[in-house]
C-alpha cells in the first residue's frame, strides 16, 4: 500500500527569550505488512518514504539586558526507512496489547538559512543528518465499533534510542551581509541517553474520514507533545 500526510509542528525553545520555530512537512511512503498467522497477529510490516519540509524560524537572543529578534526560513527534505515487528494478545472483544520492536533509518538535509531580517543576522550553511533508530514498546488499545463508526483508544510506552549523527559540531556561520568569515557553531555533543515516550490517543472514523488527537511526553528534553490529525480513508 501507500500513504501520505501532511504535518504543522511548533517547536518553543527553552532559551533566554523563548524562541520559536514552525514546520510544515509533507510525507509520501509505501509499505508492504506481511502476517506470520492466520489472525494476522503477528506481523512484519516495511515502509519507506521521502518527505520536505518548511520551517519558519524566530530566533530571540539576549544581548546585555536587552532580547533582539531574527527571522529565516529554510527547506528540509529527505528519505526514510522503518522495519516493525509486532505481536498483538487480546484481552477482550474492544482491548487488546500489542508489543513491537523496530527499527528506523533516515537521512536528512537542511538547505542553507539565512536570516532575512533582525539586528544581528546569521547565515548558516547547508547540512546534513544521518540517524539510526531502534525502539521498543508496548500499547493498550480500545476499539469499538457503533455501526458504520469506529471509536480507538490507545495508551503506548515505548523506549528509542538515537545512535546515528544527528547533531554535527562542525556546522558553520557567519554574519550575513558582512566580509566576515566562516566560524565553527558550538554544535552539541550525540547525546546517546535513551528515551521513554508516552502518549495517548483518541479517535474516530466513519470509513470514510478520521479525525485523531494525541497528547505525549519524552523523558530525553521532558518535552511535551500535543496534536490533532485529519486522514482520509481509501
């Protein structure tokens, strides 16, 4: 089969004047699921997609006393590889658990940023990223049909662990419109501590149309997530 979607991100930083970054990305993948039972319960399921990205970055930063902004946009674009293994146990007719195991590769670019307005503007080249991904868990899902609609709940926990190069000390910048040179960014040194993520989700379809929305945490930079999805069933 296939599959497709588009995504709006708004990441807020934690740094001295909160800055924040928003990303619309758009995926298209292919997967081929193949079941190991006649209840198709445990199952093997690839998948490979390419994927863009546009980001819209508000950089706020502190000088002496007083918070200066900066403003770019820049293009990310990439491929992908997921193998998942799983195995589901009913419980009942609407609960059932399911564990898997997976493992995720990817390789991604960014295009060149280059701050367009602000005080103190930056010019950042192009980079790239490779990562490697395994992670294990578990989920408890709720399913109940009333008639032509279906209601789904799940509540997952799951740990990954980044063992690729994702961030790269020797990116380079510079003052953007100024005869200054190329300097090193303080990159920041592969943090390879796991992760434990957790989350919950809710939705409802009529075979037709989906409508989802989830709420998670990560332990790895105690992030908070939060989302609502529309898809389109075929």
């Amino acid at each position: 089969g296939w599959y497709t979607g588009i995504v709006h991100n708004t990441f807020r930083f934690k740094d001295i004047g909160n800055s924040k970054e928003e990303q619309l990305q758009a995926k298209l993948g292919i997967f081929k699921s193949v079941p190991f039972d006649e209840n198709n319960s445990l199952n093997w399921t690839i998948s490979g997609d390419v994927f863009t990205g546009y980001n819209k970055m508000h950089r706020k930063y502190l000088v002496v006393n007083e918070i200066f902004n900066a403003k770019s946009k820049y293009y990310t674009y990439g491929v992908g590889v997921k193998n998942e293994i799983g195995k589901e146990f009913r419980v009942s007719e609407d609960f059932s658990i399911r564990a898997y195991g997976a493992l995720k590769v990817e390789y991604g670019k960014t295009s060149k940023i280059k701050e367009k307005t602000g005080e103190i503007k930056l010019e950042v080249k192009s980079n790239d990223y490779f990562s490697v991904k395994p992670e294990i868990g578990a989920e408890l899902a709720y399913k109940h049909n009333f008639g032509t609609k279906t209601l789904k709940v799940g509540v997952s926990v799951a740990y990954e662990n980044e063992l690729g190069k994702v961030a790269d000390p020797k990116n380079k910048a510079r003052v953007a419109k100024t005869t200054a040179d190329w300097y090193n960014l303080r990159g920041e040194k592969e943090d390879r501590e796991g992760n434990i993520k957790t989350d919950f989700t809710i939705g409802l379809d009529n075979q037709k149309i989906g409508l989802t929305g989830n709420i998670g945490y990560d332990t790895k930079g105690h992030n908070v997530r939060a989302g609502v999805g529309l898809r389109v069933i075929f």
